[in-house]
C-alpha cells in the first residue's frame, strides 16, 4: 500500500539567504582575534602568577567572550540586537 504526500498542509519555501550572515561572521572572527590578542598580550604577567592563579583567569577569558557574541548572533538571526 502507497501512501499519498498529504497536501493539506502548506509547503513553505526556504528563507531566501541574507547579508547579515557573512557579515556576522566575519564581526565574530575580527571579535575572537582581538580578544586573543588581548589575552595574549597580558600572557608574561599570567605567567608569572602560581598556576591555581592562573586557571581561573584562563577559564574566565575563555568563556567571557561568549557574552558579546550573544546580541551579534541574535542580530544575525532576527536583524535586531535585542530580543
């Protein structure tokens, strides 16, 4: 037994591609770079510091980048910074 496509529901077309995607990533990736480099830049102080200093300050740069992203993704997906 064959079943028929339901055409009762409607078929949606896909969202046509838009600029604010490229544009979003190449926001993101200058963002990463200038916060790996400001990272970087404060590594001779960081390692002059014991290591159970050091482990948190790692683990937060390493996580607090996301925040900022956060509004350039939303942005990319709605066009609106804020939700």
């Amino acid at each position: 037994m064959t079943t028929e496509p339901d055409n009762k529901t409607p078929h949606n077309p896909p969202d046509s591609p838009n600029w604010r995607a490229p544009v979003g990533v190449i926001l993101m990736l200058v963002f990463i770079l200038i916060w790996s480099g400001i990272v970087v830049s404060l590594i001779d102080w960081i390692s002059d510091l014991n290591f159970w200093l050091q482990l948190p300050i790692y683990v937060i740069a390493g996580i607090i980048w996301i925040y900022p992203i956060k509004p350039l993704l939303l942005w990319i997906n709605t066009g609106k910074f804020r939700s």
